[in-house]
C-alpha cells in the first residue's frame, strides 16, 4: 500500500465492541467499554471562504476549555502566513492555539503552513510542496492522544483541491469526524448551505450540527433565511452570531449551545 493511499484515523480503545454502526458512532453520544465518557471531535467546515469557520471553531474551543477539557485545535492546511519574530505564522491557526489550552507544536497542528493567501494546491506548488494526507493524520492521531477534544478546522469551503488527486472532502472522509457546517449569512447563503450538506453526507459523513454567521451587518431576509435552512437541514442550528464589533472565541461563544452536540462534555474533567 502507498503511503498516499486513503487511511482512516480511528482512535478505538481495546476493549471495544469489533463492530460499531458507522451513522450511530457519528450521531449519537456513548459510553466507552472502559467506562469512561467518549471524546468530544469534530470537522468544522463552511459554505465558503472567510465566513467565519475560524471563529465558530475558537468558539468551540473556548466552551470546552470552559467546560474543564483538555481541548486543542488543528488547521491541517492553512494559506497565507507572515514572517514575525523569525517565525511563520498565520491568524487562523493563532486564533485556535489561543483558544485552546492543549498547545503542542505548530508542524504538528498545521502540517502544512504555507506562505502564500491563495488557494492551497496553488500556493504549495509555489513552494514546491505536495499535500499529503498522511502527515495530516499522522498528527490528527497525536493531538488526540495528547487531548480530551479535538476541534479540526478545514480551509475553504467543503471541496478545495490540496493536490491534484485529493481535496478537503477526501481529507474529511479520512478523517472520518462528524462535522459542523459554518453558514455565511449572505445572498445565496441557502443554495450553498444544502448543497455542502449534500456533498458532506455523499462522503457518508454526518452534519451534526451548524451555525449561522451574519457576515454583512445588512442582508436582507437574514431571519428567513435562516428559517428556510432550519426546515431542510436535519441538524439543530446550534447558534447564530451577529456582527460582532470585535470578534472574539469569548464574544462567539455566547450565541452559541454547543451542549446540542453529540459526546459533548457534561462535566469537568480536569
């Protein structure tokens, strides 16, 4: 088998049953063989670019370190870094480390940081770089090992091409997380939500739950289209963020009930 064939992350202690209903394990909330609560982890992806993926997934990370978890963030890929005090860095992935209280190194919660803000196959061929997704997983599983929940955040939309062959979605489908979908509240906003629901559950994934992010402070019709996609998406609408003056995880959080998602933390762990 090469290395760039699919792999499927799966962290399954010893003492569990040989057979899980794949939908179920996805869906619903359980209690390990061992008797301990299962992780919390997730796949937040959006209906586009810039609509707020970053903030819902800061936001994410705040409740559960709020909630007494050891919680970390990855952005396997991010595009656009610039050079500070000898260092690469890129907002998205500084937002979710500072949202976290799980902090391990940036090569292992982004595998790929690259240089320019461009669409990711474009900007790794500048760099002569080809994305991989076994460097991906390979660092999912040791943020898992090291954390209580684990919040992976895409790039772009659901469908943004990493090399020639692979893309976010087969990146998703790998990882095999249930996801949470970021809906930018903009004109078409409906068309693009369904038609990544559509594309999510195609890859045999579950949407578990989403979020309403109003990225213009005047659309018109915003309650009624959040409305319509509350009718056709089988998932509760766990929040809806105005527009914040200053955004924040903090600020984010408090539009948002992550306590809706399945294997949520109840209790503090710590």
């Amino acid at each position: 088998m090469s290395l760039d064939d699919p792999v499927i992350a799966v962290d399954i202690p010893s003492d569990a049953p040989a057979a899980v209903d794949e939908t179920e394990s996805q869906a619903q909330p359980a209690v390990l063989a061992n008797g301990l609560p299962p992780r919390f982890c997730c796949f937040v992806t959006g209906t586009d670019t810039e609509i707020g993926k970053t903030l819902v997934s800061s936001a994410m990370l705040h409740a559960l370190v709020k909630a007494g978890v050891r919680a970390c963030g990855m952005k396997p890929v991010a595009a656009g870094a610039e050079l500070r005090d000898g260092e690469w860095h890129n907002d998205d992935c500084d937002q979710l480390a500072a949202a976290g209280n799980v902090h391990l190194l940036p090569t292992i919660t982004t595998p790929f940081l690259l240089k320019e803000p461009a669409a990711p196959h474009i900007a790794a061929a500048l760099e002569g770089v080809v994305i991989s997704p076994v460097p991906i997983l390979a660092a999912y599983v040791e943020i898992n090992a090291a954390s209580d929940a684990v919040v992976v955040e895409g790039v772009g939309g659901f469908r943004v091409p990493l090399n020639d062959e692979f893309d976010t979605a087969d990146l998703a489908e790998q990882l095999d997380l249930p996801v949470v979908l970021v809906v930018g509240l903009r004109l078409g906003c409906i068309s693009h939500a369904l038609l990544t629901v559509e594309a999510i559950e195609a890859r045999g994934l579950t949407v578990i739950g989403w979020v309403a992010n109003e990225t213009q402070a005047d659309m018109a019709f915003a309650d009624e289209n959040v409305a319509a996609l509350a009718q056709r998406i089988d998932a509760p609408l766990l929040g809806r963020i105005p527009r914040l003056q200053q955004p924040s995880a903090e600020a984010a959080a408090a539009h948002i009930d992550f306590t809706e998602l399945p294997n949520w933390p109840t209790q503090n762990k710590l």
